[in-house]
C-alpha cells in the first residue's frame, strides 16, 4: 500500500535536531581558538598531554552544550534566570573538577608514574 504525500507535506522543509546559526559556529571558532591559546601558553611539548587537554576541552565544550539543550527545557520550571545561574554554577564547577584532574594526571605523568596511551 503506497501513501501518496500531499503537497504541503512534500514542500516542508526537513527539520535536522542541530541547526547551527552563524554566531554559533563563530563562538565555536573562538572556543577552539581559546583553548588552542592556553595549551600553548602551559609551555608542554608532550604529545600526550596536549591531546589530554585538547580532548578535555572538546569534551567541555560538548557537556557544555548538552547541558544548555537540558536547561532550555527546564526554563519553564525553574524560571530563566534560575536556570543560567544553575547552568554557570554548574559548568563552573565541572571546569574547576576537570582543572584539578588534569592537573593531577599532569603530575603523575611528569613524575613518571603515569604512561598515559602507551607514550
């Protein structure tokens, strides 16, 4: 049994779940641009702990996102300046944790008690 599409449903654009507006792919650019920066200005030539950092920060980058897509919906319950203050609060917070935990695996891996991926 075939459906034959009307033409209102033929000529609807398809709606993908990421749309990135022109802004968002420029904030991207300055994000990368940023932390491209600060693992430069650490002064640290192993190959290892820069990809640690550079995946750290995509990684940031990428909770960061989720988070705002979570709180988008939240909005309505919690109020929108409840949900940017839980929002700051809370990527501060995991900016800060991840901070640390570099810095630790930083350490271990320069006080030689650490190999990490095999390098």
């Amino acid at each position: 049994m075939t459906h034959a599409e009307t033409p209102d449903a033929a000529s609807r654009p398809v709606r993908t779940p990421v749309q990135f507006r022109v802004w968002q792919l420029w904030l991207l650019a300055l994000f990368v641009a940023v932390a491209l920066v600060n693992i430069r200005d650490q002064r640290r030539g192993e190959p290892t702990l820069i990809a640690l950092a550079a995946g750290g920060f995509a990684l940031y980058g990428l909770m960061g996102w989720g988070a705002w897509r979570l709180l988008r919906r939240l909005r309505l319950r919690i109020g929108a300046t409840a949900a940017l203050v839980l929002y700051l609060v809370a990527m501060a917070m995991l900016f800060l944790a991840a901070t640390i935990a570099y810095l630790l695996i930083e350490h271990a891996y320069l006080a030689g008690g650490v190999r990490l991926m095999g390098w």
